[in-house]
C-alpha cells in the first residue's frame, strides 16, 4: 500500500510546524540577529512565556530536544553523588537509551501507579537514604522527575502536585517536571493544574514545543533565578546550545503571541475522545486508561496484523498470551478526516 493511503497515528510529531510558527520564520528568514538566544525574538518570547507562568523574574532557555533537555537539565541541577528519582515508566527511565546515566547519575526507579508517582513513595525514597547507616556508600536522591502527562497520557491533578512539591521540599530535593506534551494535558478537561501552578510548584520544569506543533525546540524555566548558576555554559558544554537559537526563540514567541500554545492541544484532545469512544464501543480493550493524546489499545496478533496494514501505529509492550500493547496518538495537526478512517477500519 502506497504511503499517502496510510494512516499516521504513531506519534504526535510526526508533521513539520503550525502554520502560524511557518509564516513567520518565512516573512523574518533573512533577516540578520544575534546567535545563541541573544535575539529579540527569543527575548520577546521569554516575556511571553514568563507572563503566561506568572513569574516574571523566570529564567527561560531555548534547547532544542527532549531528551538532550532532559539530560542537561538534570546533570545540572544535581551534585556529583545525587541520581534522580522517577516512575519505572518514567521516560528517562526506559525511552532515553541511558542519557541520563551517560552523564554520570543514577536514575532512581521508584514504582509508579498509572504512571505517575505518589508523594508517599517519593517520602519512603528520602527518608529511606536519611536513615540508611551506609547512605556514603549509596546515591543520594536529589530531583524527582515527573512528566505531565505521564508517559503513559495520565494526569498529575493540582492536589498530587502539590503534594509532591511539599515533600520535596521537606527534603530539600528538587522537582524537575517534563513537559514534551504540556499543551496536551492544559488542553485536557480532566486538568485542574495550570502553568501557573507547574511553575508555582516546581523547581524546574519544561515546556515542550516539538511534539506542541513546532519544528523543533522546548522551553526551559527556572521560576525562580539563579537555581542553576551558569546555565547557559552548562547547556553549550553539552553541545546543546542553538547557534542560530533565534529559530527556536522565535517559534515559542508566536505560540504564546495570544494564547495559541493553550488551544493547540485541543484538536489533539477531541480526535483522541472520538476515537477511544469508538474503541470502547467496538469491544476493544485498553491498556491503560488515559484522557489525553496518547491511546493505549489492547490487540491481539491478527487484529494487529489487519490494522498495521492500514494504521502506522506505536508498539508498546508485549502481553502474555497473543496480546500487545498498542499506542495511538493524536496531535495538533491530527483530522478529522483521518480520524473518521481509522474509526471505520475498527
């Protein structure tokens, strides 16, 4: 079957950028700026970002990747002898080839429930280290890093951050929180934390515009000044600092010119609910239960063999018995039309 016949929902990254973002790297592609973020693009979009958190003394930084954010993000927020703490679905923890651990820290994996990770586990793994005799011989854990949504499309609700704030916080560990998919979960009915709480709540936090309809490039935030001392030396010494970084500055100022990045993930939302509604109706069963982009479908062998003929889906896991874990994701860019076929190919 040829390519243009297939139907894409393996992931939501897999089209260019949002119109809005083309149109103006177009109308400004030759024009001359300072490198390295010293643009007044990037400046003008850390404004916007900083009044959209509520923090208007924020530091903001343009990187170009999740996972090379993750990993410069959390090597500089911890000491040498500290690892990080995350669910054991965490994406730093299985989807990451071992970056974080190729920068010299341990990732701490703490068990989870419907991916996300519980303040009361988060206490048993801190006071466990304060009260362990041989903790010199062990890695201390100094960030708890989450991701909204999870990993597996669940919602960290304000309450559960809040509680996990407050426990790091107690410990004086730092919460450092993903966010590849943030407009998907601001986008969500189910949430109850704004950007304004993330930013409240945590020490460090990302706001993802990869898989949010830009080219490339996420949104680093310190709410609070000077956290990481020398940031930007830390993001060049892991080679991850844009030399024409007004391309990524640039793409984050038109999403939050008047509020786009909070009605991006909409479409995404709608075409993922008519599709799970569909799923539910035809008898399918689901792997996890998740109300945002990402679906997690169970098939077995055949039905997967007769989808994967029409459907480019995610593979997930491999179940006992025939089964398999199967994602589909939505997008921004994500249509009706194309929801409409897979509906009818189930």
């Amino acid at each position: 079957m040829e390519s243009r016949d297939m139907l894409y929902f393996a992931s939501d990254y897999m089209e260019g950028a949002h119109p809005a973002i083309l149109k103006k790297l177009v109308e400004t592609n030759l024009e001359k700026t300072g490198g390295y973020g010293q643009d007044p693009y990037s400046d003008l979009a850390r404004e916007r970002i900083r009044a959209a958190c509520g923090t208007p003394e924020a530091e903001v930084f343009f990187l170009a990747g999740g996972t090379q954010t993750n990993a410069t993000v959390i090597d500089a927020l911890l000491h040498p002898w500290e690892g990080v703490a995350a669910a054991k679905t965490g994406h730093i923890s299985n989807h990451e080839a071992g970056a974080i651990e190729a920068g010299g820290h341990k990732v701490i994996e703490l068990m989870q429930e419907n991916g996300k990770l519980s303040a009361e586990t988060v206490r048993r793994c801190a006071e466990g280290y304060r009260l362990d005799d041989n903790r010199d011989h062990t890695v201390a854990p100094g960030v708890v890093y989450i991701s909204q949504p999870t990993e597996c499309g669940t919602l960290y609700s304000l309450g559960e951050l809040e509680a996990l704030s407050a426990v790091c916080r107690e410990y004086g560990i730092r919460l450092y929180l993903d966010g590849a998919r943030l407009a998907y979960a601001l986008a969500c009915p189910e949430n109850d934390a704004a950007l304004t709480d993330i930013a409240r709540l945590c020490d460090a936090f990302y706001i993802g515009g990869t898989k949010c309809g830009t080219l490339f490039g996420e949104a680093v935030v310190f709410p609070k000044p000077g956290t990481v001392p020398h940031f930007f030396t830390i993001v060049k010494r892991h080679g991850a600092l844009l030399a024409k970084g007004r391309i990524a500055g640039l793409q984050f100022a038109v999403l939050f010119e008047d509020g786009l990045y909070f009605r991006i993930g909409e479409n995404a939302i709608r075409c993922a609910d008519r599709i799970r509604r569909a799923l539910r109706e035809k008898g399918y069963r689901f792997y996890i239960e998740s109300p945002t982009n990402q679906i997690f479908v169970v098939l077995d062998r055949e039905k997967r063999k007769a989808l994967e003929e029409r459907v480019v889906m995610s593979f997930w896991e491999n179940l006992e018995g025939d089964g398999t874990a199967m994602r589909l994701a939505t997008g921004w860019a994500t249509t009706e039309e194309d929801t409409d076929r897979l509906i009818q190919l189930l």
